[in-house]
C-alpha cells in the first residue's frame, strides 16, 4: 500500500501549479519527464485498484492485451503535437492528461505488464520504438513549428530526445534477442 501513497504524493506534486508550469515550459521535459512521471505515479497507484476492484481487471484485462491496447492509445494521444500543445492554454486539455495519463495509462500498464509473456513485452517495446523514432524523424525533419507554444529549437531538441529513446530501445531489444535471460533468474 506504500506504493500508492507515494504515487499520490507523486501525482499530487506534480500537478501543483509551479511544479506543472515549471515542467511544461521546457518542451522535451514536458514530453519527457512529465508525463512519464504521470504515468509513473498511476503505476504505482494501481496496485490499490487492483486490491479493490479485483474483479473489474480479472474480467476486462484478463490476459492484459486489452489494458496495454488502452495504454498504446493513451500514450499515441498524448504523443500528438497538437495535444500535448493544447495543455498549455486549454484548462479543460490539462485536467485531461492529469486523469488520463496516470488512471487509464499507468494503472493499465501495472495490471497488463505481469499478464504479458515476454514475446509481447518485447512487442509492446517494439510499438514504441518505432513510435519514437517516426515521431523523433518527424520534430527533427519538418522545418515549420508544430506547436505554437514553443520554439522551433524546442521541438528540434524534443525529436533528438524521441530518437535516443529509440535507439536505447532498440539496443535493449538487442540485447534482449541475444542473450539467455534464464542464466540471470
């Protein structure tokens, strides 16, 4: 039960004004350090809706493949520049990725990620990886500004930041195909 307390506290920092405004005027933090910690503190508060809807997940989220669906379109949406933008000047756009990045995001990837056979961990790995490289080609190659609320050196910065994440998931992925993972369990 620590886990989900420190996931509200977590939760609840993060969505302290300063703390939000802080985070969300550096593009690449706001993409990548803020709703990762978002998603992070779902997480981490999804093992008490386990504990009190125990029913709910065994029958929707049975074999987890639905709970990562809703995780991959959550995580597409927030990855759209236009979204991610709107947060900024749009009240009503902000409360919706404070609600759906940790409660349908987080808290579905906790329930699904143990129910996964490690062939489709790897496949979930390999959705990102391409999501981020596309999306990294896309800030880095498109000359005009996709969000009016930053730079275009933000967005510049932001794409050079989707492309490492790709590429260290993809020696992960690597390093997962050629080695035996049962000698270190």
């Amino acid at each position: 039960m620590k886990q989900a307390v420190y996931g509200l506290l977590i939760y609840f920092v993060l969505a302290l004004p300063p703390v939000a405004h802080l985070l969300e005027s550096i593009m690449i933090v706001h993409m990548h350090m803020q709703m990762p910690l978002l998603v992070f503190s779902g997480f981490l508060m999804a093992r008490f809706f386990q504990l009190k809807f125990p029913g709910f997940f065994e029958k929707w989220n049975r074999n987890g493949i639905p709970g990562v669906l809703l995780f991959i379109f959550v995580m597409v949406y927030w990855t759209i520049p236009k979204t991610m933008d709107e947060t900024l000047t749009v009240q009503s756009a902000e409360v919706f990725k404070f609600m759906t990045l940790p409660f349908l995001a987080g808290v579905s990837l906790r329930d699904s990620w143990k129910k996964l056979s490690p062939r489709g961990k790897n496949i979930l790995i390999i959705i990102f990886t391409v999501k981020y490289f596309g999306m990294g080609l896309l800030y880095v190659n498109v000359p005009i500004q996709l969000c009016n609320n930053y730079l275009v050196i933000d967005q510049l910065t932001l794409g050079w930041g989707f492309l490492t994440t790709a590429i260290c998931m993809a020696i992960y992925l690597v390093y997962v195909a050629f080695t035996d993972r049962s000698k270190y369990e």
